[in-house]
C-alpha cells in the first residue's frame, strides 16, 4: 500500500474504535485474519517456534507477540509499545440530570483533553456494559450509538461578548452535561435512559449491572489540504500509533524474520498509567516472562533477554504550528510530512538515552525515512509517554519516536500522510532486520 492507502486503512481502523474497549475488538479482528491465537493469563501456555499470539487484559489493553525461533537471550525482544485510550469526556455512572423539560447527561473530563473542542460537535456514546448472564456470570457487551445522540451547545456570543479575547472556558462540573432529549411526563428521567441503553445492548433492564461510556464525535476521519497531504480524526493520538505498529508486524517480511516481536497496546496511559492494565501495572512484564519461560529460558535467561531487547514507544509529537511560534524550541520545530521524531528530554520525561536514540536513527537511514528531534520549550511543563514508564520497570533500553500532529488533545486532532508511512517503514525494518 502506499501513503495514502495506509492513512485511509488507518482512518477505517479509528472509526470502528470510538472507545478503548472497540479499540481491542478492532485488533482482534485483524489478527484473526492473520490466524492469531487468543491466550488467556489463567491458561498453562505452549508456544511453538513462529507461533501468533495475543492476550487481552481487561478488555482495553492488548499485548501481541510472534515467538520466533532465533535465541531468545542473545537476540532479546522487539518491543513496540503506545496506547488505546484518548482524552475527553466519560459517563458518570449515575449521569442522568433534569431539569427545565430537558435531559442531560453528566460527565466526568477523562486526562486532558481540549474541551473547548467538544462543544457544537455531533457527539455519541461508545462502550461497554457488564450485565448478569443466563449462566449467572457476569459478561460484557460493547455498545456503540452511531447516530449523533449529544451535544454540548456554545453559548451565543450576544452572552459571552470576551469568548474571542478570553478563550471558550467550560466549568468542568457545571457546565459540561451533555443534552440528549426533552423530559416526558410518561417516562421518568433515569427510565428514558435505561431504555435507550437496554436497546442497544439487546438486554433486559434488570439484567444490566454497570457500564463504562467514552463520548465521541461521530464525524468520520477525513484527508484535508492539497493533494490530501494532510488527514484528520479523532483519537490520532494514539491510535495512530497503534495502526503504524500493527500494520509494521502484519508484514510478510516480519512475521517470517524469526525475531520474537511484541506489540504492547495500554490503556490508561493519559492518566498516569497506574492500573492493572497500564504500562505502569504488572502486563508486559508478566507476559515477557512468560514467553520466555515457554521458550525455555530459566530466570537467568529472561534477565538475558531484556538486557538485548529493545523497546520503541511511538506516541505523537506536536508538529510546528506557524500561528503560535512562541511555543515551540528554538531549533526543534517539527514539521508535518518530514518524518518521524525522535523525542527527548533531559528530565527522562522521555525514555530516549543518546544510544537508543542512535540506534532509531541507524534504523531510519538504513529504511531511507526521513527523521527529525524534538525537545520541549524549557519554560513549559513537558508531557510524557509509556516510555519511561515500562523502561524503568523491565530495564529495557528504550526510545520514545512520534509522528507531528497538530492540535493535540483535541477532538478532532491533524497530522501528515506521509509520516504514516514513514513510520510503518521504520517500524517494519526494526521488526524484521534488527
């Protein structure tokens, strides 16, 4: 495929993955097509040379892994790491508020997202609810309402005459419900909602339990600009990342290199990471060792592996926008379709170290991709990754790369075609060759 393919695949890919629990339903549907295997953490496992697998914890994070059939201690795993969740706005779980003949729905601001962005958008629901099975078990279900369901209205600018010289300002608790109808005399508040609810998901009222609902734009992904050099969608950071990552192991060249080759898709990230499924949390290295364990490896051999691994943790970068040139580093101002960025910081807010860094660099001019750097203004706080995260708990020499995108953390987010392909190529070779 060229760019322009890959960008279209990867635009598909986000719009069939409104929240982090569709992201992983998504990925499972296109390893099955590759004849991935599901494993499953409370299994005894047996892996066999070339053998495809996955396991899935809690429904949103996601570890992929090819156990080749070169030594393990001595060529160590290829780690790709980035993240399925996204900033903005979850469902509160008793969200339902009435008042002046109209329902709203209350929200709690998920990381941090730009939440002036949400406003006029036509936006909907997307997750999952836990209900009580005809077994007596408990099971999940993924609900998604396609149709626009909600919206946060402006308010007109006859009312608010400062919105252009302050800034569009939302209270975070006040402000935020998210309309979704008039109130009925013939249905109570919480009732038009359950209904709502028990339709999608084709269950009984009294069967459903808990829920968890991500607020998304239902606008498709879209390219933009001439010759379409630029695409936009919600959710580039970081599914973008997680499309270049998937689409560089599902190659011919790489699945058969007999590398030992690991795609880690967390949750949580843009909230610290610290949860069960988070990079923070026990999932990659849990699933590392059992791999090597089931490769034969004693606890020496597995400390042998890390110690030759490498990890890449891809994750966008903020290309220069030429309104604002105050807020960018002199010197690292990173342009869209030039290349992947190599991130780094001398507080570790980054994981890149000058021979990790080096190492992507050879990987780029060896793939003929272009690549650029990027450090933070001295006088803004610096945002992080998994990076430094999973580095620091494996002891894994690590990378942190990215490709520029604007408007970061808005809900409608922009970046360049040909970074995307880019990036895929140099993910790719760091499969396959290395």
């Amino acid at each position: 495929m060229n760019a322009q393919q890959q960008v279209q695949d990867c635009l598909d890919f986000i719009d069939a993955s409104p929240s982090p629990w569709h992201v992983i339903a998504s990925l499972e549907q296109r390893l099955q097509a590759f004849e991935f295997q599901r494993l499953h953490e409370k299994d005894e496992w047996s892996l066999t040379d070339g053998g495809r697998y996955y396991v899935v914890r809690d429904e949103s994070s996601i570890i992929i892994f090819v156990a080749g059939h070169k030594n393990l201690p001595e060529h160590g795993f290829k780690i790709l790491g980035a993240h399925t969740d996204s900033p903005g706005l979850r469902l509160k779980p008793n969200p339902v508020v009435n008042s002046d003949n109209l329902l709203r729905l209350s929200v709690e601001v998920y990381g941090g997202p730009i939440l002036a962005t949400f406003s006029d958008r036509d936006l909907s629901l997307a997750g999952r609810v836990a209900y009580r099975a005809g077994n007596g078990k408990v099971a999940s279900r993924l609900v998604r309402f396609e149709q626009p369901l909600l919206r946060l209205p402006n308010l007109a600018i006859h009312l608010n005459r400062s919105v252009n010289e302050e800034g569009l300002k939302f209270n975070k608790q006040t402000e935020l419900p998210l309309i979704i109808a008039t109130s009925t005399a013939e249905q109570l508040p919480s009732e038009q909602f359950t209904s709502l609810l028990t339709a999608a998901a084709d269950l009984d009222a009294e069967q459903i339990l808990s829920w968890e609902f991500n607020i998304y734009d239902t606008q498709k992904g879209a390219f933009w600009g001439e010759n379409h050099a630029f695409y936009a969608d919600s959710q580039l950071d970081n599914l973008a990342s997680c499309h270049a990552g998937l689409s560089a192991l599902l190659n011919d060249i790489a699945l058969n290199s007999g590398n030992t080759m690991v795609c880690a898709f967390f949750d949580h990230e843009e909230i610290g990471s610290e949860s069960c499924k988070g990079a923070a949390g026990s999932f990659l290295p849990d699933i590392l060792e059992r791999i090597a364990l089931a490769n034969g490896s004693d606890q020496q051999g597995y400390r042998r592996t890390l110690a030759n691994s490498l990890m890449i943790s891809a994750d966008m970068a903020h290309a220069y926008q030429p309104n604002f040139p105050n807020a960018y580093e002199t010197g690292h101002k990173l342009c869209v379709n030039q290349g992947p960025a190599i991130k780094v910081n001398a507080n570790h807010r980054y994981a890149s170290t000058c021979l990790s860094e080096a190492t992507f660099i050879d990987l780029c001019q060896q793939a003929g991709v272009p690549f650029q750097k990027y450090a933070h203004r001295g006088d803004l706080p610096c945002g992080s990754t998994i990076g430094p995260i999973a580095s620091s708990k494996l002891g894994i020499a690590t990378v942190d790369v990215g490709n520029p995108m604007w408007a970061m953390h808005s809900i409608r987010e922009s970046a360049g075609v040909l970074d995307h392909g880019y990036l895929i190529k140099a993910l790719n070779l760091f499969f396959a060759v290395m």
